[in-house]
C-alpha cells in the first residue's frame, strides 16, 4: 500500500533522514524504533506530507502507486484524516481548544463524506463511545484529561476508516496508568477496519506486541528490518543489539 524508496530528507544539504526505503502492506503494522534523533518523525511527515517548509524531501513515496512526494496540498489534504490518519504525542496540537469535541469529531467526518449534520453527529457520538467516552460530547478539550484527548484524537483519526494509521509516541506524553488502555484502543481501531499502522516508539515491549514488523533507524537510516521476530530474537545489526539490551525485553 505505501512503498517507500530511496527517501532523503535535507536541512540545506544537511541530510537528516538518508535513503530510506519499506513497504507497508494492507492492514500491516509496522514498528519503527531508534535513538532520539534518528529521523522517526521526519520520516513520518514525509509520509504525511506535512514535513516544514524549510526541509526538503527527495526520492519516492508511491501511496497506490500515486506520488506523495508530488502531490499538491489540496490531494494531500484530502488524503489526510481520511486514507491517511494520524496520532502524534501532544493531543491538543491536533485539537482545537475553542471547539467542544463532539463537534471536532462530526467536522472530521463531514470532510470526508457524512453531508447531514444530524448524521455526523450521530457518528460522532458512535465513535467517542468506540474509544470509551460516551460523556464528551459537550466538552471542551481543556475540561478533558491527557489521555482522555489522545482517545478524542484517536476518534477523529479512525473516523473515516484509513488505511493506514500513523502514531508517532502516541502514549508517551500520558500517564502509565493510561497508556495501556490508549494502546489497547488504537490496536483495535485498526483491527476493526483492517488498517495499516505505521508505530513510532521508544517502548520496545510495544513494538513487541504490536508490531508483525519492525524498521530501525539509526542517524536518519534504516539499518535493520525484518519481522517482529526476527528482529527481537536474532538483531543482526551491533544498534538492534543495542537497544535490546537496554530493555526489557532482553530476558524475554
Ligand atoms: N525543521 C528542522 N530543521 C532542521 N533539523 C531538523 C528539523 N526537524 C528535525 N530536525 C533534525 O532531524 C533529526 C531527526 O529528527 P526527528 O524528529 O525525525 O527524530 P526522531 O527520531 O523522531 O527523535 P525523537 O525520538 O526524539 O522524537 C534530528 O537531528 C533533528 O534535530
Ligand atoms: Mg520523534
């Protein structure tokens, strides 16, 4: 479904994500790890074409076979919040702190399709239950807890059914005690709807019960992929090692 090949991304001529190349399939979900700064975000951005304007892409994105790296802002942003849908850390950048949430959630799925108002909100009201908050409709995002907006954006993203889901550390901002439960709803929002999910994180026990895959980045470069499995029991790069033995995991 995406197919990632040779993808660069520059400050300057400074390249802070190099010749990045996966695939992800239908309803695949793909864990990417690696130190702070490696190039996890950036590399999510591009995907999303939403990476600032002082940096600049080169190589290929194909999304169905259509060219993200070219597209225009209008196919982009259609794409987005609809086949496209993402997660990110800080929940109130993507929410709009002057409108309740109940109508955030309705707009999300009139962009893209539900005309009648009535309709929307109905949806609306189905998918804040469907993450656990039957009560919010009315709520402002600053009258809600850190993991009770994550869950506010979770709706909105798996509102109009994407095929894929990108999170980027989407539980590292949130309570210990929440995180479980907002992980939880995010693998079964995309089991639902047979989406992709392409998951961000320093939690190796997460990826290792998230993930059928995993990407390992290192100074802006992949340097190992390779099943969840693969990966954890027999990391063929010295990093993967690394990180291994810094977790966990590594008794397991
Ligand atoms: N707008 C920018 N201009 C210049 N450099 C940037 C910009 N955004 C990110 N970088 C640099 O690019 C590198 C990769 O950043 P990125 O945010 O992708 O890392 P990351 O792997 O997501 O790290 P973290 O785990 O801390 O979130 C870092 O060295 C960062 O400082
Ligand atoms: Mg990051």
């Amino acid at each position: 479904m995406i197919t990632v090949a040779g993808l660069s991304v520059f400050a300057g001529d400074r390249a802070l994500v190099r010749n990045v190349s996966f695939e992800i399939g239908d309803g695949e979900r793909v864990g990417l790890i690696g130190e702070s700064g490696s190039g996890k975000s950036l590399t999510a951005l591009t995907v999303l074409g939403l990476l600032p304007e002082e940096l600049r892409a080169t190589g290929s994105v194909l999304f169905h076979g259509k060219q993200l790296l070219s597209a225009s802002e209008r196919e982009l942003s259609r794409l987005r919040g609809n086949a496209l849908a993402m997660v990110f850390q800080e929940p109130m950048s993507a929410l709009n702190p002057l409108m309740r949430v109940g109508r955030q959630v309705a707009e999300s799925t009139r962009l893209h399709g539900t005309r009648s108002r009535r309709k929307a909100n109905e949806k609306a009201q189905r998918l804040l239950e469907s993450v656990g908050l039957p009560d919010v409709f009315r709520a402002y995002p600053h009258q809600l807890s850190g993991g009770q907006r994550q869950r506010v954006v979770l709706a909105i993203a798996l509102a109009n059914d994407p095929a894929l889901l990108i999170c980027d550390e989407p539980t590292t901002a949130l309570d210990v005690t929440v995180q479980a439960q907002v992980l939880d709803l995010i693998l079964g929002g995309v089991a639902e709807r047979s989406s992709a999910l392409l998951f961000i994180t320093h939690d190796l026990a997460v990826v290792a019960r998230v993930c059928d895959r995993l990407l390992v980045m290192l100074d802006g470069e992949i340097v190992e992929q390779g099943s969840t499995r693969e990966v954890l029991t027999a990391p063929r790069h010295e990093y993967t090692r690394k990180l291994l033995a810094a977790s966990d995991l590594e008794a397991a």
